[in-house]
C-alpha cells in the first residue's frame, strides 16, 4: 500500500507548489485637486469620498489626489480633465466666466440656500432636470456638483446690521454679480488675491469682506476681524468631474459603483463635508485663539430690504440676459433654485 501514499503525495504536491492567481491589480486614477492635502475640505470632504470611492468599488479603484496644484493650476483643471492630463478633478468655477452661464444661477445674490447640502442637491436637481445645464458641462463626466454656504460678511472694526452700515465700506469681493450686489448696497468693492485678504484686513486697507466659513477657517480670517454677519449675498459653486474617456474605459459596474457614491448623494455629501461644517470649526478655533465670535443674523424686515435692493434687481437682469442670448428656460432654472433651495 506504500505506492497508493506515494501516489497521493504526488498528486497533492503540484497543487502545494502552485502559485496563487494574482489578484486584480486596481485601477488607478489620478486626481487633480488645488488646495492643500490638510485643508478643511481635504480632510473632511475629499479624503472620506475618495475612501467611499474604493469601498464602493472593493477596491478596484485607487485614486492618487495631487494636492497643492502639482498636477494642474487650479484654473487649469477643468481643461486638465478634459485633455487627459487629470483623470479626475475638483473644479471651482469662478475660474471661468461665461463657460457655464446657466449654471452662474446658482451663484446670484441673494438665493434662500438653507445650507450648501441643500443647494447642492438643488443644483444637482437642476442639472439633471435641464438639458441645456446638462450641456454646458458636456466636455466632462459630471459626478457631482455642489456650492458653498452663502458668504457671510465679515468686518475687522464696524459691526454691520443694516444697509446703511454698508455705506462708503472698502469691501473684497469677487467680480460679477457680487461686486453689482455691493455696489447696490453703496458699499465700495475691492478686488484683491485671496491669500492678500488677512493682511489687508490686518492693516485697515479693506474694513471687511465676504467669504465662505471654509475659507475663513483656511485663512485664519477668525485672527484680525471681530463681525460677522449673515446676509443674502452669493454662493460659489463647483464641480467634481472626470475625463470621458477615461470614464467609458470603466466597467459598467465600476460606474455604478461610483455614482452610488456620487450623483446627488455626492452632492450633498461635498457641500455639508467642504463647507456647512467649517462654521462650527471657525467658532472653535476662534475661541482658542481668544477671539471669540457672535454671529448676526439679520432680521427677517432688514434680509428682505437687501433682498428687494440687490437680490431680486439682479435674478431679473440675469434672467433677461440669458433670453437675449436664446436662453428661453432662464425665468425657470430661477425659479427651481428659488423654491427648492432651502429643501
């Protein structure tokens, strides 16, 4: 019976020595991003979808962000995206005027936005209930869309609480929309880099700005100014998108995988992760630093004064630009964002 154990040692022995199947190397996807790896809405944001990202797809994904704009400037990335450069990108579009003029909606003045989740989900809503919107992000694989909170004015030594406040003010603000809102309120706009808004603050070249929490809490803005008040003024938004080709290189469900993570759920999550959470992380650090901050929220009566003065004036003007320019569905894209802001 020696030879029937010898023969089974042999028989055995080949599936011992026989190396394991590889498993299936991940897909890797290269991410442009421009702030850096230990900013707020790299931490709270991008890190937690990237890792939604991969769990979703059990890991046969693997996104490399580049921080800091070391695979693409910050104004390049959309174009990045488009050519290839990128696979993936986080796109601010401030960065290009005209490029999504229907989409310059979401950033008007004075908008009821409850919070950026919620006027991210309306601007994903959007995207998907208007096709001409739709469109003007066709170069790229949208995944998700997402805006700010509402900027919240901020000054270094007058506490505003009315117009009138306003009144003769040196003001930062962005071109566009905010600086005509500005202008309304008779305060003065200054347009200056963001990264020169602390000193300037500091030394009394501007007496106040408006800003998002996320950027005051990435500034340290909290440091040389003492009000903050919320008005009605404008929200930024943007983009999370990925280059065509590549995507339709993805498994289908790889796709799938990704959007269930996406979408408007993607949405939401960006605009609640990079911005509506910075409020109670500007308080915090604020208080460490001795600073501490009380935040004005206007009456109901003065919101809808600087509503009536530069809000509606300026939803009307938009409106009527985008009909002459053969946009007919204009007067509805405002009126979505009107009513489901705040939902």
């Amino acid at each position: 019976m020696k030879w029937l154990w010898l023969l089974g040692a042999l028989t055995v022995a080949p599936l011992v020595s026989t190396p394991a199947v590889a498993a299936e190397k991940p897909i890797p996807l290269r991410m442009a991003f421009q702030n850096s790896e230990t900013s707020w809405g790299a931490v709270n944001a991008l890190k937690p979808w990237v890792a939604q990202v991969e769990k979703a797809t059990n890991g046969r994904v693997k996104i490399e962000v580049y921080y800091s704009q070391s695979l693409a400037k910050g104004k390049d990335t959309w174009a990045a995206v488009k050519d290839g450069i990128a696979d993936l990108g986080w796109c601010f579009h401030g960065y290009w005027p005209g490029m999504t003029p229907l989409s310059d909606a979401v950033s008007l003045p004075a908008l009821p936005f409850a919070s950026a989740e919620a006027g991210s989900e309306a601007f994903w809503r959007l995207y998907e209930n208007f096709p001409a919107i739709h469109n003007e992000f066709s170069p790229n694989k949208v995944l998700a869309l997402f805006i700010s909170t509402p900027y919240t004015l901020i000054s270094a030594k007058k506490k505003i609480e009315k117009l009138e406040d306003l009144q003769g003010m040196k003001i930062r603000a962005t071109g566009g929309p905010p600086t005509v809102q500005l202008q309304s309120f008779g305060g003065v706009p200054v347009l200056i880099p963001m990264p020169d808004t602390y000193v300037s603050l500091q030394k009394g070249v501007i007496d106040g700005m408006e800003a998002p929490w996320e950027a005051i809490h990435g500034f340290r803005l909290y440091e040389v100014v003492s009000h903050y008040t919320e008005a009605p003024l404008p929200a930024t938004y943007f983009s999370l998108v990925m280059n065509k080709k590549k995507w339709d290189q993805l498994p289908q469900d790889v796709q799938t995988a990704i959007m269930s993570v996406s979408g408007v759920e993607g949405s939401r999550f960006w605009g609640a992760n990079f911005f509506d959470s910075a409020k109670q992380a500007v308080l915090a650090e604020a208080k460490k630093a001795g600073n501490p901050i009380s935040v004005y929220n206007l009456p109901e009566k003065e919101r809808e004064r600087w509503i009536e003065v530069g809000g509606k004036p300026i939803w009307k003007e938009w409106v009527g630009e985008m009909e002459k320019k053969g946009h007919a569905e204009a007067p509805q894209i405002l009126d979505y964002l009107v009513d489901h802001s705040g939902k």
